[in-house]
C-alpha cells in the first residue's frame, strides 16, 4: 500500500530540502533522501533504477539547476537538469505508478502583468532558465497527467542555503545604506512554509483530494525587493532607512528578472488546502533561525 512506501526527495542537499525532511519525519512519513552526489537527475537510466529501487509512493524533485545568470550562456546544461531531469523522474514514476511533484519558478511567466498570476495563466518565460523549468513542468504535466504535480514559487529564502535574506543580513553589518531594487514585485516565500505545502498537497494526492496539475507555492501579499529588505531591516533592530530604492537598470544582469511575479493561489481551495500567510508573518517567525545561521556562517570563517 501506498502509505507504508516512502517519499523519494531528490535534490537534498539543496535549501528547500534542508525543511523538507524534518517536516516530513515530524509527519512520520518515510523518505529517502538524495542529493546531487547519490543522484544525476540527468541520467535516465540512474533515475530508473533509484525509482525502481525504492519504489516511492511519491517523488518531490528539490532539484534544479537555479544559477539564473549561467543558465543564459549555458542553456544546454541548465535544460539537462531542469527539463530532462523531470522528464527523466516522470517515465520512471509512470512505469512504477509513483506521484511526482515538480518544484518550478514565477519565471515561466513574461513578469509583466498587473494582477497575480492564476495557475493557468499564459506562460511566456523571457529568460533562458525560465525556459528550461518551463520544459520540466510540460514534461511531468505530459507523461503523468492524472499524477502529475507542479508548484510554482518565487522569491525562496530559509536557513538551509544561501539566499536574499542571509545576503541582506550581512550587507547591514557591513554598509552604511543598502540599494535595493524597487520595481520588481513579487510574494518572499519561507522554504519552511513551501515544505509544509508540499507535505499537505502530497497528502492530497496520495488520498485522491488534490487533483493533479499546476499549484502555486508562494506567500500571500506582496511586496518589493526594497520593502521586503526594509523589513528585514526592522528584524534586525536596525534603521530601514538604511535602505535605499534604486531601479532594476542600476543592477543589470545576463538574464531579465520579472517586473512583476506575484502569483494567484486559487487552486488552493478546490484541493482542500491551508490558504499560505501573509509573507511578513512568515519572515517574522522564520528570522530568528535564519539570523542564527548566518552568525555561525560567519564565525566559521578565518579572521
């Protein structure tokens, strides 16, 4: 029976693993968790005989190529773990009967819209990495279309991994003021907060009250990349004034980043599932640990 087969976490080395598992062992649920070394998602037959081995009741794949800037002179190998890999995860989940939930990106999106974006929205990537994640959903949503799962998120910090937050925390002990972006919008996303979507959504699935398909996994609001360092910012019990509003052409990058990313969660309600907080709420409760894990980052390093 499904329930007494474990759940298969690729990518789990990764930030939204680091939650992901102890969510899931608070949960009682088994899992098997692989990391890029016990695991080349970019090799077919590697993806069959794990798949085979464990026979998983569920696949999550944490995995991806998320080097955004790279992706756009080296598509090729962005495409290989971010559309073949999932294409990969999805033949062998259809030849054992395993669900798979594909963890992608606000990118697929064109970032120009003015109202959230619903889960069936037009996709429209505009960077060579929204591409590649774009060829990863429509592979699982093709070969697996009645157990096929994708959740969309954007903006994702944590303790687990490097991110927006723990970078902000360090500039603020560094910088008198800070410049930060003001014209891209979109919905900061606690990894703790994804895990626990992940874990009730697959619930669902396993149960038949999650229908299969596209579900968008970020923080209720929004804000921008200055409100939302303004707030991180007030957590560390400093001045957000400290914070300057600059424009996306003071920072220019090798990939187009969203103007705006903020996604709709209306299929959230017809799966039976939590409506997500507010993201403020979630940046509150989540700031102590991530504050604490940059403090032992940085008196890990040599004087």
């Amino acid at each position: 029976m499904s329930e007494n087969r474990p759940w298969l976490i690729t990518g789990a080395g990764g930030m939204l693993a680091h939650d992901l598992l102890p969510a899931l062992a608070a949960a009682g649920v088994p899992a098997v968790a692989l990391d890029r070394a016990a695991l080349d998602l970019t090799d077919d037959k590697a993806v069959r005989r794990a798949v085979e081995e464990h026979r998983p009741a569920l696949v999550v794949n944490c995995a991806a190529w998320t080097a955004v800037d790279d992706a756009e002179t080296r598509e090729g190998e962005a495409l290989a773990v971010n559309g073949d890999g999932p294409a990969h995860l999805a033949a062998a989940c259809a030849a054992t009967g395993a669900i798979l939930l594909q963890v992608s990106t606000d990118y697929v999106f064109a970032g120009d819209a003015t109202a959230p974006y619903p889960e069936d929205a037009p996709t429209a990537p505009r960077s060579a990495y929204g591409r590649t994640k774009l060829a990863g959903e429509r592979a699982v949503l093709t070969a697996l279309p009645e157990t096929g799962y994708v959740i969309r998120t954007a903006w994702l910090y944590g303790a687990g991994g490097p991110n927006f937050v723990r970078t902000m925390i360090r500039l603020a002990g560094e910088r008198d003021t800070v410049s930060v972006v003001d014209d891209q919008r979109g919905q900061p996303t606690w990894t703790a907060d994804l895990a626990a979507l992940l874990l009730a959504l697959g619930r669902g699935a396993l149960d038949g009250t999650a229908p299969a398909g596209i579900y968008h996994g970020t923080s209720a609001g929004e804000t921008s990349w200055y409100g939302f360092t303004r707030e991180i910012f007030r957590l560390l019990d400093t001045d957000p004034d400290r914070v300057r509003p600059t424009t996306s052409d003071a920072f220019v990058r090798p990939a187009p980043r969203p103007a705006y990313s903020v996604l709709g969660h209306d299929r959230h309600r017809a799966a039976g599932l939590t409506p997500p907080r507010d993201w403020r709420a979630a940046l509150t409760e989540a700031f102590p640990a991530i504050h604490a894990a940059h403090a032992a980052q940085t008196k890990e390093r040599p004087a």
